[in-house]
C-alpha cells in the first residue's frame, strides 16, 4: 500500500558514502526532523540530473534557512549516489541517499518497474514533507512521466512550523 498523508515513514536502513559506505535509519533522517525527500528514479539519468536534483539544489537555503532537511533518494548504490552529487556539485548538506534494493521505496509503495526501459525495479519520482517521521504532504507521479507533470505535482505549499503552529507556506518550483 502506498504511503498516505498522516502515515509514520517505514522504519529502514539507507546508504551513503564517507569515509566508506555508512547505513543510516529512518529513524535518524526524520525523527525529530522537518524533512523533503524527493526520490527519482535513477542517478545520471538525462532527465533526473537536468530537471529534478538541480532545484532542490539551487533551492536548499530556502529550506535549511526553514529548519527543513533536504534529501534526495535513488535505488542506487552509494558508490553511484556519491558520484552524481559530485557531478552535480550538490552541497553535503543535501543528504544523496541509496536504497540500494529499493526496499525503502517498496515500503513506502512507490517502487516502480522499469524493466521497458532497460532500468530494472527502481523508486518512483517522489516527493514528500514529513515532521517528526510522519509524512504531511506527498506527490508522485506515474513513470515515465514528463517534465511538465514533475514540475506540476513537485510545486507542493509546505506549511513551515512556528512555535505557534503553521506561519507560511515554502515553494519550490523545479
């Protein structure tokens, strides 16, 4: 089933690349945590590093100024995750996560099956708000989707937190 607004993100184990490939949970992502996590369907992909990782790139400070984590998934390895941020000179502060087995991306059930497209079982395009490891807004499309749609369902209000409850709304346009 997929993930719903008001649902707690599946507990998992994620990967990057430091000093050697390191395991993250869920757990230390979101808990406790304002975060977008946005998924695309593979690294290097044309359309993946033209359109998608690029505005969240260009775009973080509007969420880190927010107290909003930004990360970015793939059903990648670390290797490969660590070397598309490279060429894409994404800042360490943008978490490049691998779900190396798409384990996370089915739990959440926005796995996709992209065998027509020599690309094997990957994540959906994604993205999602989630505070304190419940999702509170999501989007996804249907794959392949084009350009126009991404842009379309990627442009979510995300209603920032104050002390006194939501003070705003963040946008960002890919």
């Amino acid at each position: 089933m997929t993930i719903k607004v008001g649902d707690r993100i599946p507990n998992a184990t994620l990967n990057y690349l430091k000093d050697g490939v390191q395991a993250i949970n869920t757990d230390e992502i979101f808990k406790g945590k304002n975060v977008v996590l946005f998924s695309v369907p593979g690294a290097f992909t044309p359309t993946c590093s033209a359109k998608h990782l690029p505005g969240y790139v260009e775009n973080l400070a509007k969420f880190t100024n927010k107290g909003i984590d930004v990360a970015c998934l793939a059903v990648n390895d670390a290797f490969v995750m660590d070397a598309w941020a490279k060429n894409q000179k994404v800042p360490e502060n943008l978490r490049m996560l691998a779900d190396g087995n798409g384990t996370f991306s089915k739990s959440l059930g926005l796995e996709m099956d992209g065998t027509a497209f020599g690309l094997g079982m990957r994540g959906k395009r994604f993205a999602l708000y989630a505070s304190n490891s419940t999702s509170r807004r999501q989007a996804s499309s249907r794959y392949p989707a084009p350009t126009r749609c991404w842009r379309r369902w990627a442009d979510i209000p995300i209603p920032l937190a104050g002390k006194d409850g939501p003070t705003g709304r963040l946008r960002v346009v890919l």
